[in-house]
C-alpha cells in the first residue's frame, strides 16, 4: 500500500480522504466506466485509502476488453482476403477472438500492420495502391472523430483503397444497458474524462434523473478520482442524484461541438456486440451511407466462422461489475499478462491485468 505522503499532492489526498470519511455513513457501490480510472484506482492503491463502505468496482470502460469476439473474428476473416492490408492499432493484436487473434492471423500470413495513428494507415494506403488497407476502428467517442476524420481526408485525396471496418462504440446507452440487466446494485458512476472531453456532461442526465443514480466526471490523477468519490458520496448522503464535472479543466457541458459535428457527419448509431453484454441497440458507430464507400463491410463480404466464448475466461461477469477479476479460477494461474487468456488480462486497461500488476494479486496467485 502507498503511504499518503508518496502521492504528487499529499495534502490534497489527505483532505480528500478525510473529507469522503467525514461524510460517508451509507454503503455505496461505485462504478467506473473507464479504463484509465480502472487502472489509476489499482495503481494509486486508491481503494485501500477509502472506507470500508465505499466499493469501487469496474464496468465496461475498456474499449478492446468490450470488443465482441465475433468482431474479431470478422477483422480477421478480412485481414486473410488476398490483397488487403489490416491496419491496427497495437492493443489489438493479442486479444482473442474466437479462435485466434490477430497476432495469430499475421504469424499465418495475413498482413496485418499496426499503426500509431489513422494518418498512418492512410499512408498506408498511398504507399499501397494495389492493396485495399482497412483500418480496425476499435473505441470510444475518444477515437471515433480521428476516424471520421480519416475519411473525410481519404474523400478529399481522392483514396480508392482506403477503408475502415468500425467497430465504435458509444458509453451513454451501455450504461443504461447495465443498469436495465438490473444485475447490481449501483449507488454512482464514476464517467469516464476522455469521452466526456467529446459528448460533455448532458448525455449522462438520464441516468441520474430516471435511474436515480449519482454521475460525476473525473480526471486521472488520483486527487481528481478522489474528488469525484466524494461528490459522488455526498450525492449519496443527501440522496440528491444529478451529473457533476470534477474535471473542469477537460470537460465541457457541450463537449467538443467540432469532434461531435465530425463523428456525427460520418457515422450513425447501430446495434453494437458487448463482449459480456451482447448486442445493444444505439451503441455502435457504423459508417453513414454517404460515405459507404469507404465501409469495408459495403465493400467486401467475408466469411467468418460461428463466434464462441473462451473457455473458463470470465471477461463478461468482470465487464459486466458482477463478478472482481480474483474470482475468475483462471486469474493469475492459467491467465496471466505474460500469457492472457481473456481481452480483461490483455489490455492494459483491462480489470484482471490491472488487479494482477498494482493489487497485489499477482503475488498472490503466483505463490
Ligand atoms: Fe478472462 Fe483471464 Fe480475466 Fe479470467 S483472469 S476473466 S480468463 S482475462
């Protein structure tokens, strides 16, 4: 555990802390709905500092951790098809599909690139004119306008043999999926800083006035996480639920109005596959008929073999907030960050890998 003088701004900790203490009698349970937050909460050790009352657990915030199996499957059923470069951002390669993940498909064979950028796989595409280059698009709101803008830039140049296969997803509408599975009981959410940073605060207004449920926006330091636990606690207390930004130096009620026009120009909601959850209607981002294309699924059609779940992995129940990364029998005995099994332990924003790296888990379970 941390001691509190080893954080960046220890006082602000300390007071942080100590106002949450001064204020909490009811048990609350608290969801974050990033992977960051995920990962900043077990690093900065911030669950061992709160009361005893307070549980912070993990929902469906880490983009290639919800990624649905059988949409891997499909990105690998397309990066094998002759003549077509699959261009991906790296985080992708290891995590599992049905039968294998795309590191796989690229040991075999298939080309498969990873790229730190959209304008990279444009690149790609100019340098490759014979070939068709399709960009994996895999994220939030945060990524989704780079994407967009990409084919916006790909009509501009004129870019016949640039495609994208979107696989976006939108958090507002997998919120209220979660709360509507009525699985848990949830007293707030923690919402996420960098898709915030594009869709502002008031997409999150539904879940505080017809759910009843506490929302507060956070940054990633742990002062900012802190204090977004103990706005979120003093909602609890004086049982007045409402949407509050505690990350005021990134977030705006509107959002971004430019990156919101740019995503909104090019894709339009669709049915999206949660891992864990299934398929959720509105969460998705597919590309507008307008720009079909550059839709690769307009543009090829490919065979992709009956999804299935990897065996004994719990990803879903962890995604899902109903089951701690420690509960799955695999945790830190078959599955491991040096040798995952599930999406949860590959991602570096993933649950399971952030419980075995910063919570002591590892140890535990290697012992
Ligand atoms: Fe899946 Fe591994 Fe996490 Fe278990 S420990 S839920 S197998 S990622």
């Amino acid at each position: 555990m941390k001691h509190i003088d080893e954080y960046r701004r220890p006082d602000s900790i300390k007071g942080l802390v100590a106002k949450i203490n001064e204020i909490s009698t009811k048990p609350a349970t608290i969801m974050e709905v990033c992977g960051t937050h995920t990962v900043s909460i077990s690093k900065n050790g911030l669950r061992q500092l709160l009361p005893r009352t307070i549980s912070l657990i993990s929902g469906p915030g880490c983009p290639v951790c919800v990624t649905g199996g059988s949409d891997i499957d499909t990105a690998i059923a397309y990066a094998q098809q002759k003549d077509v470069i699959l261009a991906t951002f790296g985080d992708m390669m290891k995590v599992p599909g049905s039968y294998q993940s795309l590191g796989d498909a690229k040991a075999s064979g298939a080309d498969v690139q990873v790229v730190y950028s959209t304008l990279d796989a444009l690149d790609l595409a100019v340098k490759n004119p014979d070939k068709k280059v399709i960009f994996y698009g895999v994220g939030f709101e945060t990524t989704a306008p780079t994407v967009a803008l990409s084919i916006l830039e790909a009509k501009r140049r004129g870019l016949k043999n640039y495609f994208v296969y979107s696989v976006h997803k939108v958090v507002p509408p997998a919120v209220a999926a979660l709360i509507s599975l009525g699985e848990l009981k949830l007293d707030g959410f923690l919402c996420p800083g960098h898709v915030s940073a594009i869709i502002g605060s008031r997409p999150y207004e539904f879940i505080a006035r017809d759910h009843g449920i506490p929302c507060v926006i956070a940054g990633f330091e742990p002062a900012d996480i802190l204090m977004a636990i103990y706005l979120i606690v003093k909602q609890v207390e004086e049982s007045s639920p409402k949407v509050e930004i505690a990350y005021g130096r990134g977030v705006k009620e509107e959002g971004s109005q430019r990156a919101l026009e740019v995503m909104d120009k090019v894709f339009e909601t669709a049915p999206g596959d949660w891992r864990g959850i299934g398929v959720i209607d509105g969460t998705a981002l597919a590309i507008r008929g307008e720009y079909g294309d550059f839709d690769i699924t307009k543009v090829m059609s490919v065979e992709v073999p009956e999804a299935r779940e990897i065996k004994g992995c719990e990803c879903g129940e962890i995604l899902r907030g109903v089951k701690l990364p420690f509960e799955c029998k695999l945790f830190g005995k078959a599955c491991t960050p040096r040798n995952p099994v599930g999406p949860c332990m590959v991602s570096s924003e993933g649950s399971c890998a952030a419980y075995y790296r910063y919570e002591g888990m590892g140890i535990l379970n290697d012992g």
